[in-house]
C-alpha cells in the first residue's frame, strides 16, 4: 500500500516518511506504551 498521496501532505516523499518511522522507533525505545481503546455503547 502508498504511504505517500497527493492529497494529503504532497510535499512529503516515501524517504521523509521512513525517516519519521525510524526516528520514531529510536525515541521510543525503552518507553512503555499504553492504548486506550473507549468501549464502544450500543443502542
């Protein structure tokens, strides 16, 4: 799947992307993450 688009953010590459990912992974190493996932209500 595309991870880039023009429409949204045209300006961005495949390579500006990867690189976020990347230093992403590196500033969270280590850190504990927790998601909140809302319950859903049915009616």
């Amino acid at each position: 799947s595309e991870i880039t688009s023009e429409d949204y953010f045209p300006h961005l590459s495949r390579e500006d992307v990867l690189a976020c990912v990347a230093f992403a992974n590196e500033f969270l190493k280590g850190e504990e993450i927790q998601v909140y996932v809302p319950e859903t209500q049915s009616h």
